[in-house]
C-alpha cells in the first residue's frame, strides 16, 4: 500500500519563513513553517480567531484633575497583543501520529519570536509572535483516531500587524543644479538637482511604524530628519567607502557594518532611536551629510495596523 506524504513531512515546521510564504487562499493562517487552514489537516474552527481584529489593551498615563472633573489625557502605549483560536485536527486515514508530532514541533515553547501571517478577504497581515498555549483534550476521539480540537494561544510582544511586503526606497545625498551654460539664450535653462537628497516614505496602515536606516559611506555626520515631526537622527561618525551605518528604530540600535554597536555616537539633537517612527500616511526623509556626494541612504519599513 503507497505511504501517504503530507505538506509538513520532514519539514522545519519551527523554521522563520518569510510571512505568508505558504498560504494560497483566504481564510488560511501560516504559523512559522506550518500552515494551517482550509486545504490542510489543521483547520480553524468557525468561531475563528480572537484577539486579530481587536485593539490590543494598553497603558494610559492619563493624570485625574485634582480640582477638577475627569482627567489631563496622557499617553497610550498598546500592550502585547494575546491572539487565539481553536485548531480542529483532523489527521489522514493512518497519518493521526504524524499529524500530532508535527503539531508538538510546530506549538513548542521556544523563546525567539517567528512571523504568524493571516489571510482575510485577500489582505495578509503578520506579527511576531510565541507560543503562549497549548491545549489538547485527550478524549476519546483523540486516542481513537488522533482528531481533536484544540486551543492555541499567541503573544506578539510587538501589538502591530504589519503587512507581509516590505518596502525600501534609496537616496543619495544632495547634488546641485548644473547652472546657466553660456551663452545665455531665453528661456533660461538652470538645469534640474542631479539629487535632492529628499525620500518619500508612505505607511498605509494605521499604526505608527519603525523603519530601519541605512547610510553607506563615504560620508560624515549621516543626518536623516522628517520634515513634519521635525525629528533627527545625526551621528558623529566618519563612514569609509562601502561602509554602512544601520539604525533600527524598533530595537534602538545603531551597528556599524552589523557588527560593532555606535549608538554612543548620536549628537545631542538627534532623537531617541525609539521615538523615530513613520506616523500613517505620507513622510518626507531628508538625507543631509556632510559634503558626501557619493552618500547613500536606504530607508526600509513595513506598513503597520492596529
């Protein structure tokens, strides 16, 4: 008789894909590399997931008025987010031992975070998460022929979910016109900037995102601000040709060739790496070093929702 082959055999199903990397069709989910869903042995119950579509809970520094009625508002600060449901197992004719011993790979405690992905009405949306439950009712059903439904609960650390594509757009330090050419004949020609210097960024979700910034020498002094919030980024730092300076918002670091750490080396105007964030809609980058026309500037991030 053929032995039967399923998707998760002799696969890393702990493994950090790339987010939605396996997922075909709405209504299914990819957890790390095992997906779950319509087309698969693991199917979601009807009543779904809890906790996706909700605004995470969060911390209030609202202050009372002592003299007053209600309270100074203060700010808010979204808590982990806690996602849930309920898997509905069921295993292949003969495949019930496979089936939960991928199960035990796949929802094991493990400590780094990987990419939970979710297809709804076309759209996928991912966090990083980690197993926070696992419970499987061992009834009779279970220990007949491995079927069971079982609730499994994530925690994303981070509350945002993010969409799967992440952007990138490059600007090399500003150029100047080339000028009036002589003679001069009407209608004067000043010539158009070689480089601006200048990046357009957009997050089209509704959450406030970090982005990660790259300057890549020759270069002094990488200087990012955007326009609106007015917030800086400026480095006392001389990068060599080739040399690339790597800011991470989300995490608060600055790395030097992804190696050494030069955070010590932000100048007193320039923002806390943390606060530098990309508010939903259109942003404006200015990439302004210290006479470095061959300096580059990659600004990548993922467009963020609540």
């Amino acid at each position: 008789m053929a032995e039967t082959t399923t998707a998760y055999a002799g696969s890393d199903l702990t493994a950090d894909l790339a987010p939605g990397s396996l997922i075909t069709q709405d209504g299914q989910m990819q957890w790390a590399g095992l997906l779950i869903g319509p087309g698969t042995p693991f199917a979601i119950d009807r009543s779904g997931l809890s906790g996706w579509e909700d605004l995470p809970e969060y911390d209030s520094s609202d202050a009372d008025r002592p003299t007053s009625h209600g309270a100074w508002p203060g700010a808010r600060y979204a808590k982990p987010r806690k996602i849930g449901g309920t898997i509905v197992l069921i295993p292949e004719y003969g495949a019930a031992t496979e089936a939960i011993r991928a199960l035990r790979q796949a929802l094991a405690l493990l400590d780094a975070e990987r990419w939970l992905t979710v297809r709804l009405h076309g759209e996928m949306l991912t966090v990083r998460a980690r197993i926070a439950q696992r419970v499987v009712p061992a009834d009779q059903g279970f220990a007949t022929q491995g079927s069971s439904k079982m609730s499994v609960q994530w925690l994303a650390a981070d509350p945002r979910r993010y969409s799967v594509e992440e952007q990138a757009v490059t600007t090399s330090a500003p150029l100047p016109e080339i000028g009036l050419t002589w003679p001069l004949t009407w209608a004067l020609d000043w010539g158009q900037a070689q480089s601006t210097g200048d990046a357009v960024v957009e997050n089209t979700g509704s959450a406030p995102t970090h982005p990660v910034i790259t300057f890549r020498g020759p270069c002094s002094m990488p200087t990012v601000t955007e326009r609106i919030s007015k917030r800086r980024l400026r480095y006392a730092i001389d990068l060599a040709t080739g040399e690339e300076l790597t800011v991470d918002t989300a995490n608060g670091t600055v790395t030097l060739n992804n190696t050494a750490s030069r955070r010590h080396t932000a100048m007193a105007d320039s923002s806390p790496e943390e606060l530098f964030v990309l508010e939903p809609g259109r942003a404006e980058l200015s990439f302004r070093p210290d006479d470095s026309p061959e300096a580059v500037m990659t600004v990548r991030w993922r467009s963020a929702e609540w």
